[in-house]
C-alpha cells in the first residue's frame, strides 16, 4: 500500500487514521482516488476538503454510529454507508460488546483487501446491484447451541465466522491445526480467491490453462476435503503447493495462491513506497523509487524476473525483522518453482482481468 502524508501538515499517516497525529486534522479515505484526505469539519453541513476543490464529504454512517469505519462519502451520495461498508450485508449482533470489536477487525481488513482488489483494477460488483454474480459479505457470530458458523465462499457470499477476530481464539486454531500463519487479511485474501475463480476462469473460460497448472477442479470438492481432513496432506505437498491446505483440492490450490499473490503485491507496494520514503532527504522530497509493481511487471516473464526475485529478497528482510524484534517470521513460506508457475498464471489472468475491465469501462 502506499504511504499516505496529511493534506494539511505533510505527516505521515496511514490508512487505518482519523485523525492526524501532528495537526490534529480530521482525516477519512476516499475510495475514489485511493487516498487519505484531511477535511475541515464545521458543526452544521458537509465536511470540506482541504485541497483546492473544497469538495463535501461526510463520514461513513458506520463511522459516526459503530466508530467501524474510517471512510468518507460524497455529500451528494445516496447512501449513508461506504463503498466498502455497502458490501457487508450480514453483521454480528451488537449487544455483545466482543462482537462489536470483532466487527470492527473485520471491516477494517476489508478495507485494506479492497484497497488491493481495487489498485489492481480488480472488478468489484456489489451483490446488491449484481445478484447473479455480484460480491457480499456475510460476518456471523456461531449461535450459543448450534452448528458453528462455518468461514467460506458461496456464489459471491464470503462468510466470516466473527470469532476468527479474537486474536487468542483465532491463534487457538492456528496451533491447534499446526498453520504457521492465520489472520484477518489472510482469510479474506482467500475467500476472495474463489470469488475471482468464478469471475476469471469460469466466466472467461480459462479451465484448460488452469487445469494444466492447478489440476482438474472436477474432482469431487467434498471427497478431496474430507480425505485431507482425515488423511492429511500428501508427504510432497511442499514441493507443489503454497501450504497444506492447498494440496486438498485444485479450487483451495488456487485460492490459497491467490491470498499470496494479494500478500506479495500488497507488501511489495508498501515496501516501494516505504523505500521512497526512507530515500526523501529535503533536496529530493520525492525521489521517484515508489513504483507499482503489480502495474508495472505486466508480462509473465517480468513477472517472474522482477517481483518474484524481489519479494523473496524482501521476505527474507521482513523474516529476518521479525527476528530481530523477537517475533516469529512474518512470512513463514517457502516458494518451489511449481508454486512460482501457479502466482504466475494468477497474475497473468488478473492483468488479463484488469485489462477487459478497463477496456469495458473506457466503451
Ligand atoms: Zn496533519
Ligand atoms: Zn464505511
Ligand atoms: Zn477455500
């Protein structure tokens, strides 16, 4: 992701703030431009932008009721809610003061999945405005008695289970499954991946360049998890696939993929910006090294060459930071070759995606 400076002082801030920590400026994202904004707040009417534009702004309704949300809407919007808000349509309920701090977890990794899908020009359709193959959100609290709520995808509905948001809860599971990395993003990243299966291989008719990379997905889905569940991953698995879990069925390969190549991207952007932050001096305030790299590594074989050898210089740097601070890696996987063909083919068919989307857009 990339850094963010306060439009009324120039400091650093980020995507989660409200506020700036130098000025005190109120701040929200604008989903828009992809950016953080400073606002001048009046009591009566519209927020204004600090820019030349003045635009008015008001706050997301989950911000001012939930302190759930820190984006902002046009003033002359129809919805009280968010682009990113909209997109959730079940919440836990709010009585239970854990659920309501869960929730805000849960929205806030949202955010920072959606701020990839869209800086990657990844389509987007809200459920509501697409029912046959639009995207929703469904963040569920497991009833006292009864079947817990199970994390996972459905015809464009991601459900969540809340308790994945309690950190001990959620580390609980990890180390009970023996996973050496379960998060928020990570499950989201995931989810999403099966969305984007059906919009990108099924829809656009990929399933034979998928099947030679990933396997055949017809396979029974149902068989494949219960033998992985109860057999467990075969000895190999690491030598084709991203985790274990991956090795269960060639939709969870591609899934699992897919969080990655969110993971890499996302960290390979922060990580540009960061480099041109760390490079300013107050010569050269701006020096150019900030570079998109999912943009910009467009074919496959740059692919390959330049963020693939990047990142795994910079996930050693990142484990080797975690070390140093006395946390465990930050990024505790190892890439073979045939996982390298499988981001590979994922970036391949999201530029692929990006490129009709924009060519759908600009007709
Ligand atoms: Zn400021
Ligand atoms: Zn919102
Ligand atoms: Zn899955």
């Amino acid at each position: 992701m990339q850094t963010f400076r306060c439009q009324r002082c120039g400091q650093t801030v980020f995507f989660e703030n409200t506020q700036c920590g130098a000025c005190g400026a109120r701040l929200a994202f604008d989903a828009e431009r992809l950016m953080m904004r400073a606002f001048e707040v009046t009591d009566q009417g519209p927020w204004r932008t600090l820019d030349d534009d003045r635009t008015a702004w008001r706050p997301c309704a989950n911000d001012v009721k939930h302190g759930a949300c820190n984006w902002a809407v046009p003033a002359d919007s129809p919805h009280a809610l968010c682009a990113s808000c909209r997109l959730t349509a079940v919440i836990p309920p709010l009585h239970d003061g854990r659920h309501l701090q869960q929730w805000r977890a849960l929205e806030s990794a949202k955010r920072r999945l959606l701020y990839t899908l869209w800086s990657l020009g990844l389509p987007v359709p809200d459920r509501r405005e697409r029912p046959t193959d639009g995207l929703v959100f469904h963040f569920k609290a497991s009833p006292p008695q009864g079947p817990a709520v199970m994390t996972g995808h459905a015809q464009g509905c991601i459900t969540v289970n809340v308790a994945e948001a309690d950190d001990a809860e959620r580390e609980a599971i990890r180390t009970r499954l023996r996973e050496p990395y379960r998060t928020l993003l990570g499950h989201l990243r995931h989810e999403v991946g099966h969305f984007y299966w059906d919009r990108i291989v099924g829809d656009q008719g990929w399933h034979d360049v998928f099947r030679l990379v990933f396997g055949d997905e017809r396979q029974d889905y149902g068989e494949a998890l219960k033998r992985h569940y109860e057999q467990g991953p075969p000895a190999d698995w690491s030598q084709r696939h991203v985790s274990s879990y991956a090795a269960s069925h060639p939709w969870e390969d591609w899934a699992e993929t897919f969080a990655h190549y969110l993971h890499i991207v996302d960290a390979l952007d922060t990580a540009s910006h960061w480099q041109a932050v760390m490079l300013a001096t107050p010569d050269d305030p701006s020096p150019t090294q900030g570079v998109h790299f999912a943009r910009v590594a467009t074919r496959m074989q740059d692919f390959r060459q330049q963020l693939v050898q990047q990142w795994v210089t910079l996930a050693m740097f990142l484990n080797s930071m975690g070390r140093s601070l006395g946390q465990g890696d930050l990024y505790p996987f190892v890439l073979p070759n045939a996982v390298l063909d499988k981001l590979t083919l994922v970036h391949s068919l999201v530029h692929s995606t990006m490129l009709r989307a924009r060519t759908a857009t600009a007709a």
